[in-house]
C-alpha cells in the first residue's frame, strides 16, 4: 500500500494541480467504521488552516 502524504503535501500538490487556494483537513471517525449520520469525526491533521478552539 502507498504510503499516505501528510495534509501539507497533499494542500501544496492539490494548490499546484488546480491553482486554488485549499484548506486539508484529514479526519477519522471514533469509532472506526464508515461514515454515517450523527457520527464524531476527529481531526487527525490539517493544512491551511487554523486550529478552532
């Protein structure tokens, strides 16, 4: 399996190949499995912008 970037790369190769100006935030749910309705999802990393408190 390839090895994940870490959301500064992905931000700078997402801002190279389409010349937008992007935020990345990589998130995980608590609870492991799939997305649903209602559910926590923990940010695990971010580029591009600030944390919120």
């Amino acid at each position: 399996m390839p090895r994940a970037l870490p959301p500064r790369a992905l931000r700078d190769a997402l801002i190279t190949y389409t010349g937008a100006e992007v935020a990345v935030v990589i998130a995980d749910s608590s609870d492991g499995r799939a997305d649903r309705r209602g559910v926590t999802l923990i940010s695990i990393g971010a580029a591009g912008r600030a944390p919120s408190g």
